[in-house]
C-alpha cells in the first residue's frame, strides 16, 4: 500500500539547495532564475569583487522583471525582489559553499583544467548524492566529469543568455549519467520554469552546433563583402524572424566565447572544416580585445 505514495518518475533526492559556482552572466542568471522558483541558492565566486558584480547583474535583472509583473504596484515590486533575494546565499571560501549542497552547477572560466580542478576538490568535499552538472558550452562533459569517482551524478546544464529571459535549457546526458540524476535534473529545470531538451555530449549539443556556424557564415559573408552587416542583421530578423540578426547576437553572445567554440571544434576535428574555417575578422576583434557589448565594441559599437 506505501508504495502508492510514491511515483515511478520522482527521483530519489530531490533538489532543495543550490549551489553555482562563478557570478557572471551565466552564473548570476542561474542563481536569480533558482532563487526566483523558491531553491535555496548559494552563488560562490573567487572574490568578493565579482561576488558584487554577480548581485548587480541580479538586482537589475530582477527590477526589470518586477516591474513587468506587477506594473504599479511597488510594495508587490519590492516584495518579490525581497523574497528572491532571501533565497541567495554568497561565499568566496570554493569547498564551504557547497556544504549541504544537493546540486552544484558550475559556470566557471571555460578551462578545462579549471573545472576539472574545481570538480576534483568538490568530489572529496560535497555530499556523496549531490549532482555535478557543468554549464559548459564548448567542452565535452565527459572530459570535465572524468576527474570525479560520482559520473554517474555528472551531466550538462546548459542555459542561455539571457538566463532570465530565454526558456531552454538543454540537459546534456554522458554515457555514465543515472536514470535518477537524469530525472532530478528535468525536475529542477521545470522548477525553473524553463523547458529542457536532451542531448549526447557532442560538440556544442544542439543550440551552439546550428547557432554558431550561422554566426560564422554571416561573418564570412560580410567579410566577402556581399553585404553590409546592418543590411545581414536586417535581412535576418524581418526574413527570417530573428529576434537579433547575426551580428548584432554575436556581440551579445561575446566574441571571445563564440571564438573560443570554433577554436575548441577545429581542434577537436569532428565537425566538417568548412563550418569551422576561422574569420580573420572575429579573430583580429578578439585580437583587439574588441569582445562586443560587455567590451563595448565589437561588429558595432555600444
Ligand atoms: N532579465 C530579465 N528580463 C530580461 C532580461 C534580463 N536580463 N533581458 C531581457 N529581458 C526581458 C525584457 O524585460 C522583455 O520582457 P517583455 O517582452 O515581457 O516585456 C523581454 O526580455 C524583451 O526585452 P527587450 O524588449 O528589452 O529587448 P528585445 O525585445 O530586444 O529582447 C532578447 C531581448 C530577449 C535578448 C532578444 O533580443 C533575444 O531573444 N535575442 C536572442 C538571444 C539569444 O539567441 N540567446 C542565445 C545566445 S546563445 C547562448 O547563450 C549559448 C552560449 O553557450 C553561447
């Protein structure tokens, strides 16, 4: 009779605490959508500084969201970004932030060595059933998750920019990861009120392998000079419904990100050369550290 308290598809350890290891874009944007769903979060950064900055990207996120929500209202305003912000815990110290931790996502530098560090220590330090998931968006999770003796609590959880905004979230499955870390992570990501789609740990999974040579292209294109990129950009959001055309995306995305893929894939050598082929422009903007908007330049300028 107990039995039918319990549903074949809840997982074992459902998540209740948080913890998101870098306050970027990325990291900050993880933490807010958690913390905004009622998880308990702790956002852990290497130093206070961008500790600071990683708030300031949530407390502006949240403002606008809060003033969507509830238009002329301003005790309801403060009361959600109050609540939000309750739910979010900070810490510089990398092995005490995870401590009660029934998940750990991590938006860190995208270094191998790096993460693989930082999962290592993580392995010997967090809970024994906490779940590892690497936001990574152009390395494999298998090479990330090698380092660790718990790859059966290891997968992707790759989210976009902006976090707050953009629905997907794409779970990215290795050959190691459980039925039950599977089902936990779908459970979190719709606590998120985000949608999940699930993917092998191939090259840039599904969004970034059709995205980015798109972007490539466009570049190529332009470089070519077959067209200006405003006449690109315009071409692509009234033809083809894009919300930004590929230029204007490619400075939002960050140059540096979107040439550290492309790098990481021709190295890598599984992807047909010609979607891979580099861009003397993308690499003389890097070169410049011309980054798009956070740099304030890039194709245009901001
Ligand atoms: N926090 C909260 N809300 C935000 C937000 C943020 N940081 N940024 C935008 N919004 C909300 C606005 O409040 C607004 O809400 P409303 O429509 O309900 O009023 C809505 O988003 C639209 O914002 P704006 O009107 O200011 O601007 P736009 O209409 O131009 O939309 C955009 C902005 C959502 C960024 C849209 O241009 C877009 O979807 N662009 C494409 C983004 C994209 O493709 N991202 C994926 C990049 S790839 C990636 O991230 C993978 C990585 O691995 C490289």
């Amino acid at each position: 009779l107990l039995s039918h308290n319990f549903s074949t598809t809840t997982p074992n350890n459902s998540i209740q605490n948080i913890t998101v290891y870098g306050s970027g874009l990325m990291g900050a944007g993880i933490v807010q959508v958690a913390a905004q769903n009622g998880f308990k979060v702790t956002m852990v950064d290497i130093e206070q500084k961008f500790i600071d900055r990683g708030k300031e990207i949530i407390n502006a996120s949240l403002k606008r969201i809060a003033k969507k929500q509830h238009k002329d209202d301003e005790n309801a305003q403060k009361s959600f970004i109050e609540s939000t912000l309750s739910n979010i815990k900070t810490n510089t110290d990398s092995l005490k932030g995870a401590e009660n931790s029934d998940l750990i996502i991590e938006a860190i530098v995208e270094n191998l060595q790096t993460k693989q560090n930082l999962f290592k220590k993580l392995d010997e330090s967090a809970n024994s059933n906490a779940i590892f998931a690497s936001n990574t968006s152009s390395l494999p999770i298998s090479e990330i998750s090698k380092v660790t003796k718990r790859q059966d609590k290891f997968a992707g959880l790759h989210f976009f920019n902006p976090v707050p905004q953009m629905k997907l979230v794409e779970i990215i499955k290795i050959n190691q990861t459980s039925e039950d870390t599977y089902q936990s992570l779908i459970e979190v990501t719709k606590k998120m009120q985000k949608t999940p789609v699930t993917c092998k740990d191939t090259p840039g999974f599904i969004v970034n392998r059709l995205l980015v040579p798109y972007l490539l292209e466009a570049m190529r294109l332009a470089e070519r000079g077959d067209a200006s990129i405003e006449d690109v950009d315009t071409a692509m959001k009234l033809g083809a419904g894009m919300p930004m055309g590929p230029f204007e995306l490619s400075d939002f995305v960050g140059l540096d990100t979107l040439k550290s893929i492309v790098d990481g894939w021709r190295k890598d050598g599984k992807i047909d050369a010609g979607l891979v082929a580099s861009v003397k422009k993308l690499d003389n903007l890097v070169k410049d550290g011309k980054l798009g908007r956070k740099s304030g330049e890039g194709f245009y300028t901001y």
